[in-house]
C-alpha cells in the first residue's frame, strides 16, 4: 500500500493538483489533506486505502520514488552561483519533506566546505576510479554529502584514460540512487571530463547565469556540451531551466539581460524566480550553514524556496 510519505511527496511534486478535490473524491473529510500537507496530521492507513486509487488516477505510480532524481548544476563560467544554489536548493528540498544528497563534483571542494566537511579519507573521485563506496556524510536527518577536495585534480588524468571514463559517476550514483528523492551535483566551473561525467549521470540540469554580458560569453558552448551528451550518451538528460543568480532588480542592466536572454533562449525554460544579491549568502557561508538555517526571513531564503517550489512547475 502506498505510504502516508510517499502520498505528501507525490502532492509536492504536482502543485497544480486540487486537495479539495481529491479529498472530495477519496470521501476523506474536508481539509484531511491540507492538514497533512502542512504537517499538522499524519495520514493512517484507512486515509492511504482512500486515497490511493484517486492519486492512481492522478498519475500516482510506485516507480516514481525507486530512484532518485539526478540534477547537475551546470554553467562553466566560474562565480554564478552553482555551489550556493546546489547547498540552497537542496536545502529547500529537504524543507519540502524529501531526502537529499549533495555530490561535491568540484575540485576547490566548496560545497564541502560550506557543510563545514574539511577532512576528507574518501572522497567522489576516489570512488570513481577505485573498489570503494561513494562516501556519504550525513549533514542533517535527510541531508547528505558526497564530498571532494583539490586531490580530486590530482586525479583527472586517471579518470581520463579510464575505461568507461564519462559514465562512472552514473553507474556509482546508480547504485545508491534508491536510498534518495534528489541528488544534486555541483559540477565545476570547466567543460572538463568532471562536467561531462554530470552530464551523463544527470536527469536535468539547471543553469545558473549572472545578468551580465560577461556570463554569457560561452553560454553557447555549454548548450552543445548538452546537446552533444544527449545525442551521444543520454538522450533524456532534460534542461530544467535558466536561474538568474546575485541579480540586482532596480539595476537596468540586469533587466535588459534578463529579456535578452529570454529572447535568444526562446526554447529554453527560465525559472520565474530571480535570485538577488544578497551579502547574507556570503554571510552564509562563511559561518558554513545553508540560508534557510542561518537567516530562515530573508528575501533571498524566500526566493530558494520559491525555486523549489517552481522547479515541480516548470
Ligand atoms: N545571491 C548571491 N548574492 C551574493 N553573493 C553570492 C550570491 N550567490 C553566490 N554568491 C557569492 O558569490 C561567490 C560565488 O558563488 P558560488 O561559489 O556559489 O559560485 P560557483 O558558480 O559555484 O563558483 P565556481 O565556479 O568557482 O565553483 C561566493 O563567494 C558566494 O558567496
Ligand atoms: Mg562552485
């Protein structure tokens, strides 16, 4: 029988669904649903019995939580904001009920060191190319981390003249892929062999970009880096989105980036939501907590939400 879990999941994954309605055709009583949504009740099992058949019919299958799914954050220009939206958007993740990994895919190791991982024995790039697991820290009840540091560079050569060189980080991430809803890959500012390993492992992208005219020299050679994984190695890896990072609003320079790009990525999705400036990200980060622990109000905690929220609409 479906679990009281996986019947919230379900929910948040497809924000366009009508509780009232479902709760009217399952015959629970009014508001059972919102109340559980919001976590003021837990489901028994004689509400699963109901409402499983409804969600059946709402697109409901088992094989939509056995694995999980693999997000690269992807943009070789250095400094756009893909480690803090990797710690950020996992967070969000994690707030939203679901049981999230962090892969570490960089070999300045900044998002190990913003979970506050320094020392590592075992690292991602080790598990590439050796018989050992993927190590995985746990950072929180249903956080975790997959962590590198600078030995990873050491060993990109290894991993170059390795046999089934740009797939292994899929086939390890396979392996475990079960135990989480998410894995979030923080790949590095290059279009280097790590990158292309992300790729090929990935379900979805995102693509975080700076409004400025500098972010989007090279933008171009990112999509056929995509493009050319898809057509050679995984040709469902979708690109979820666009996110405009560190972006000042009233700034008029950053508005006309923001419609340039809109207009020359026609077909190429773009998160609603923007991702301001925010000096409490660095802030963050220095005191090695994500932004939902270290300032839950501010504007730009708000706006991570918001992206995890979308990232189920778009
Ligand atoms: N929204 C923001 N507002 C202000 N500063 C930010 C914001 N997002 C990220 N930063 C800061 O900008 C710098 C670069 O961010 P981040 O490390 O996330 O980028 P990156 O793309 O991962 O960089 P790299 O390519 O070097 O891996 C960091 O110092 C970070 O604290
Ligand atoms: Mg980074």
């Amino acid at each position: 029988m479906i679990s009281a879990e996986k019947i919230i999941k379900f929910l948040r994954q497809k924000p366009a669904l009508n509780l009232s309605q479902i709760e009217k055709e399952s015959g629970l009583p009014s508001r059972t649903l919102h109340k559980a949504f919001s976590g003021s009740l837990k489901l028994n099992e004689k509400h699963c019995q109901l409402i499983e058949p409804v969600l059946r019919n709402y697109g409901y299958a088992d094989e939509l939580f056995s694995k999980a799914k693999i997000i690269s954050i992807v943009n070789h220009k250095g400094g756009v904001g893909k480690t803090t939206t990797t710690i950020n958007l996992g967070k969000a993740l994690v707030i939203s009920g679901f049981r999230v990994l962090l892969v570490d895919f960089d070999s300045q190791g900044n998002t190990s060191q913003c979970c506050g991982v320094h020392q590592v024995d075992v690292q991602v790039i080790d598990a590439l190319l050796e018989k050992v697991d993927l190590p995985i820290i746990p950072l929180d009840e249903n956080l975790f981390l997959a962590p590198s540091n600078i030995k990873m560079a050491y060993r990109e050569l290894e991993l170059i003249n390795s046999i089934g060189n740009e797939k292994r980080l899929k086939n390890r991430l396979q392996k475990i892929s079960e135990e989480f809803d998410f894995i979030i890959i923080d790949c590095p500012p290059a279009l280097n062999i790590f990158t292309t390993n992300a790729l090929v492992a990935s379900d979805l992208c995102i693509i975080p970009l700076q409004p400025e005219a500098s972010a989007l020299y090279g933008v171009d050679s990112l999509f056929n880096r995509i493009y050319e994984v898809r057509e050679e190695s995984n040709p469902s890896l979708i690109v979820k989105g666009i996110l405009f990072t560190m972006v000042t609003e009233n700034t008029l320079v950053h508005k006309q980036m923001i419609d340039y790009v809109k207009k020359e990525y026609k077909h190429i999705p773009i998160f609603n939501v923007l991702i301001e400036r925010a000096t409490i990200i660095q802030q963050s980060q220095v005191a090695q907590k994500d932004i939902f622990t270290y300032s839950p109000k501010s504007p730009v905690a708000l706006q991570y939400a918001e992206l995890a929220k979308e990232f189920f609409i778009i």
